[in-house]
C-alpha cells in the first residue's frame, strides 16, 4: 500500500514540474537568432495598461495608394519595422526593443502593457539586411553587411506618448528620414564588365541617424555604399541620413568589375542633399567626359521634389 501511494505521489509531482516547465516557456519571450528579431509573448497577469500601437503612414507613401506605385500593403514599403520604448527624457529603454518583418501577422501593429505615465517611442520602417540596435537614440548605427554599408528608404517617428487607463490605439505616422543621391544614365548605360558601383559618401551624409532631432550623426570620414550593377543598368542610386548643418557634401563614384579592378571614377562635389528629397545627375558617365555635362530636373511624386545637379566646370 505504501509503495503504491508513493508512486502515485511521485507521479503527480512529475506532472507538475511538466506543467510548470510548460507554463515557462508560453510566458518567456521567443527570440530567434535571425537579424536579432525578438517577439513578445505577452503574459497574462502582466501588470500595466494594454496599449496598441499601428503605423498608420509613411511619408509620401500614404496607404492604399503609395504614390504611382499602387501598393497598398506596408510590407511592400518596407520589410522590418523596430520599436523602442524609453523613459520620457530618451535615457533607458523600458522595454526589450521589438523588431517585426514583413511576414509576421503582427507587421505594423504592437501590442504591449506599459504602467501610466510618459514615454519616448521611436519607430524605425526599413529594408535594410540588419536590424540596428535602438539602445541610444541619439545615435542608431545602420549595421554594415558583406555588400558595404547599405542604408534603404527608411522612415522614423520619435515622439512622447502618454499611458492612461482606457486609452484608445495609438495611430503613429512615419517621416523619411533619408535623402537619396541617384544618376540617371540617358546617353549610355552600365557597360558589360561593371559589376558594382562604389558610392563614397562625404561628411555631409552618414550611416547614423539621431532619432531626436531625425539628422544624421556627423562623421569625420564618411563612409561607402556599395551597390551592384547589372549591364545596361541606367538608374543607379543610394540613401543617406543628412549630417546636421550639412550645406553639400562630396561624393565619389567608382566603377568596378569583378576581379575589384577600378573601371572608372568620378567626382561630384557640392551636392545639395535635404531630407525627403532626391538629388539627381541625369546625363552620361561612360561615354563622355562628365566636366560640364549639365544636369537636368524630373519630378518624383513619392518624394518632397527633386534637386536640379550641375557638374562644375
């Protein structure tokens, strides 16, 4: 008899721990090692407010028409999305930073508890192939990869949002936060032996973005965007944060084939670069001397407007 009580003492507590063993790991966070993506599970007896939070725009790329492009989807806009919550003056995060991509369910929507008061969310939209890390946000480094330091159209809100029981959702609009450097090849194209154009950016952009004042972080060396080209390519262009009290800045262009011998390279100085807007050199690279090849204006109609470029002489 003894015996039998026993066993079935010990098998009640094996239930138990089974149970408990469950129970931790439906309520731990699940985070996977792909680009740091992490995705709260929230738990039921979590203390605080609910408080849902959408992206309800993007700017110049309002939803359901985005611009000519007739998309209606923000995953077509962007494949990550980042969320930081921190005290109201910006020191600490107060929460783990959440990063969704663009086939998550939850794409575009958080849901979390937070206890009333005041906080400091930024949100981050982007396609770049890394996540950055949104620890400090007056300095978020967009992370380099095997292709060079590739910053992507990328959209940002920082703002003070106030908790308080029975809030309503939360609809949060998203600024540009970059200005786009583009060439547009109308008297030639991308030759059979260029594989990659090298975009060495001057002081005047940067790869890192202060989420408080939505202006670059000023660097003393720039940096270089790679980008791969196809032959016959025609319209070639890349991103970057707009350094704070920036006038113009220099860009090197070089072109390179597939064993990374140097083809070609020019120099554009001077450019005028503003955030929300496009900054264009239309003519020809490979065929003629670029020296007093004039730059001319074209509209975009997903951006602020476009700048006119004129070589120098």
């Amino acid at each position: 008899m003894k015996k039998r009580k026993l066993g079935q003492l010990f098998a009640q507590v094996k239930t138990r721990v089974l149970l408990l063993s469950l129970q931790s790991l439906l309520t731990a966070p699940v985070i996977s090692s792909c680009s740091n993506r992490i995705h709260d599970v929230p738990e039921m007896d979590e203390p605080g407010v609910p408080v849902t939070i959408r992206v309800a725009s993007l700017e110049q790329v309002p939803f359901g028409s985005f611009g000519t492009k007739g998309s209606a989807n923000l995953s077509e806009a962007c494949t990550w999305i980042n969320y930081a919550i921190y005290d109201a003056d910006g020191n600490g995060l107060v929460k783990p930073q959440v990063n969704q991509k663009s086939n998550d369910d939850t794409f575009g929507t958080l849901n979390l508890k937070l206890e009333e008061g005041n906080y400091r969310l930024v949100i981050m939209a982007h396609s770049s192939t890394s996540n950055p890390k949104l620890d400090n946000p007056s300095k978020i480094d967009i992370p380099s990869n095997s292709k060079g330091r590739r910053i992507t159209d990328t959209f940002l809100s920082s703002s003070v949002i106030t908790v308080t029981k029975g809030m309503q959702p939360l609809s949060i609009n998203l600024d540009r936060a970059v200005a786009r450097f583009e060439i547009r090849l109308v008297e030639d194209s991308i030759p059979g032996a260029v594989t990659r154009l090298e975009f060495e950016m001057g002081t005047g952009g940067s790869f890192s973005l202060n989420a408080n004042t939505g202006s670059g972080v000023k660097s003393t060396r720039g940096y270089t965007d790679k980008v791969n080209v196809q032959p016959g390519d025609s319209v070639i262009g890349v991103y970057t944060f707009v350094s704070e009290g920036s006038s113009g800045t220099r860009i090197k262009v070089v072109a390179k084939d597939s064993l990374e011998c140097e083809y070609g390279s020019w120099e554009f100085v001077d450019v005028p670069l503003t955030r929300n807007r496009v900054t264009v050199y239309r003519g020809a690279l490979f065929s003629t001397d670029i020296i007093n090849t004039q730059a001319s204006i074209s509209l975009n109609d997903e951006w602020a407007g476009t700048y006119e470029y004129v070589m120098p002489e």
